[in-house]
C-alpha cells in the first residue's frame, strides 16, 4: 500500500531520516521499531504529510503521496498522535465530526450519525457528551482512533500508541487493532513497547539513527534470522 524510496528529511538540528526505504504491505501491521530518536515518529509524520518538506519517493496506491491533495491525503491515510491533540472545547462527538463536516462536507446529521457508530464499535459511545479532559488517557487515546476512523481512512497509523497505557489498556489496544485488521485495515506503528509489537506486527523494521537496518516478515523469515529485532524484542 505504502511504498517508500530514499526518504530523507532533516531538521534545524541535523538530519532525521537518512535514505530511507520500505514498505507497508496492504491489510497487514506494520511496525517501525528501536530506540528513542531513531526517527520512528518523523517517518509517520512523513507518511501523513506533516512534513510536506522530506525528500524521496512516498507512493500510496502507486499514487504519489505528494500530488495528492490535503482532503484526499486525509481521508486515505488517518494517524494517531502520541499526545491526541483533542479539542478541548469540543465533546467526544464533535471532535469525531468536525473533519467529516469541516474537510469532506458532510451534512451535519449524517455525519453525528456515523461518528455515533464508530463511538459505539469502540466501545465508547456513552462519552459522546464529554469532554476530553473528563476522560482517562485510555479513553482520550480511543476517542482519538474514532476520530481518524471516521474519515474511513485505508491506512491507520499510531504513534506509540502505548506510552501512556498500563498493561490491561495495552492488550485492549492490540486487540483493537487486530480487529480493525482482520477488518480490512492497513496498520502502521511506530513503537518501542517490545511486549506490545510482539504479537502484533506482521512485517517489523528497526531503526537507528534515521536508518533502518533490519527488516522481519513474520510470514515469510525466522526470527533467529535477524539479530537486532530478535535481540530488541528478548526473543
């Protein structure tokens, strides 16, 4: 689904990503791992055209990401910040609806409509009311995940989507994310929770210092095979 070749994007302080090249294979969970400052979270924002300035080839579809315009981009690719970035003035429902009225002109009715049946397959349309700062951090992190998926976006990524979760919230997310797998979803995660990824990624790469120097496919390699991501996750 994604195809990436030679991605490069630096900052003030040096360079970020330097020549970075994979894929994220349709309908499966991709996961970019290794240690804090590898780059992990600079690649997705890449990915979801945060960073409109890196350089190298992004395709989605074989479309280059880079001609597609910002609706479009928004409605193929939803991401999951680290820190939410909620609307603290808006309730759990109009955080949901706000991009499906604002970006893809949704009648206001249809749209509270669908973001209700995205609460509910989350488990969280009782908060429709709320405010995010009413809610827990497990609860933020949910109505954030409704809030991209109510765009109906093909490509779901996360941003260390277990940072601020304790164990039982951990399971509970991996096990949403399988969900939304088996459902047709294409995931892509960037993570240093090895218990996490463990179980859950079909395809991994490690990454350090704006590089990736391994690559796993759990469907087609051993993992004994591949010395850093079997040493990363203690296998």
């Amino acid at each position: 689904m994604i195809k990436a070749e030679n991605i490069y994007w630096k900052h003030s302080a040096g360079v970020v990503l330097n020549g970075v090249s994979f894929e994220i294979p349709k309908g499966k969970v991709t996961a970019f791992v290794g240690p804090s400052g590898a780059g992990k979270t600079s690649l997705l924002r890449c990915i979801a055209g945060l960073h409109s300035d890196c350089k190298g080839v992004l395709t989605y579809q074989g479309a280059l990401l880079a001609q597609m315009a910002p609706a479009e981009r928004s409605s193929a690719i939803g991401f999951v910040l680290q820190q939410f970035h909620l609307f603290s003035h808006f309730t759990v429902l109009q955080n949901c609806t706000f991009s499906m009225i604002a970006v893809q002109k949704k009648a206001p009715h249809l749209a509270e409509q669908y973001a209700m049946e995205v609460l509910a397959s989350l488990g969280i349309d009782h908060l429709w009311d709320k405010k995010p700062l009413r809610l827990s951090g497990g609860q933020q992190q949910r109505v954030a995940i409704a809030r991209a998926l109510v765009m109906r976006p093909k490509l779901l990524l996360l941003d260390e989507p277990t940072s601020a979760l304790d164990p039982e919230r951990r399971d509970s997310i991996a096990a949403l994310l399988l969900q939304l797998q088996k459902g047709g979803m294409t995931v892509g995660i960037s993570t240093h929770d090895m218990p996490f990824v463990k179980g859950l990624a079909h395809r991994m790469y490690f990454m350090e210092q704006g590089a990736i120097t391994e690559a796993f496919d759990r469907e087609t390699e051993e993992l004994s095979s591949k010395i850093k991501i079997s040493k990363y996750l203690g296998a």
